[in-house]
C-alpha cells in the first residue's frame, strides 16, 4: 500500500472534518475501515465527489493518516484532488461535509460536482 505523509496527502482534512469523521467510524464499530474519497465522472459539472468508508484498500491507493482517521484515495483520483482540503460544518444553516477543491474550474450550486 502507498503511504503518504499529510503533507503530500491529495487531500487534508481540518481538525473538526477529523474529528467527526472519527466520530462516525467508531458508530461503525470496525477499527479496519477508512474514509475513501474518489472523484467520478458525472454530476451536472462533469465530476462528482464520493466519500465511504471503506475496508478494500488497492496496493496503488494513496493512504493518509489525520489522527485516527485513515484517508484512502485511488491514483485517478488524487491527481484531480491535489490539495484539496475536507472540511466540516455544523450550524443553523445545516451540517455536512465540503470539499474545497483548488482544482475546480467551475462547481455546481449543490457543491457536490465540478469541472
């Protein structure tokens, strides 16, 4: 398996993104799963985000750690996440998951998909 360091990781995640997903995978109750976030074709921008967790861990995937999370991603993937930064929000106007994505020339209103 490919191992990087957070620094050269295609995406981060911040410390509350971390820390929920953290929360969310002791829920799960399986100390093998990982958070995989993947890029695919479709959405009403030409690519959408996919995050699951996930125990199949392919030798070519880029594995990262942020505390207790592991964070994998498939090589096509990564190169159109490089820096990328997860993020979490919970407030009045909702809680979910971002992904800001300095690779995005265009994003659709719902944040979900880009090109």
């Amino acid at each position: 398996m490919s191992t990087t360091s957070t620094e050269t990781a295609p995406i981060t995640l911040t410390d509350l993104a971390s820390a929920k997903v953290a929360e969310l995978l002791a829920q799960e109750g399986n100390a093998e799963l990982a958070l995989r976030v993947a890029v695919r074709p479709g959405g009403c921008s030409g690519f959408s985000y996919e995050m699951f967790f996930d125990t199949d861990v392919a030798d070519d995937d880029v594995r990262s750690q942020f505390g207790a999370v592991t964070v994998v991603v498939d090589p096509s993937s990564a190169s159109l996440l490089q820096g990328s930064v997860l993020d979490f929000k919970d407030g009045l106007q909702g809680a979910g998951f971002s992904i800001n994505n300095p690779n995005a020339t265009r994003t659709c209103g719902c944040g979900q998909s880009f090109s």
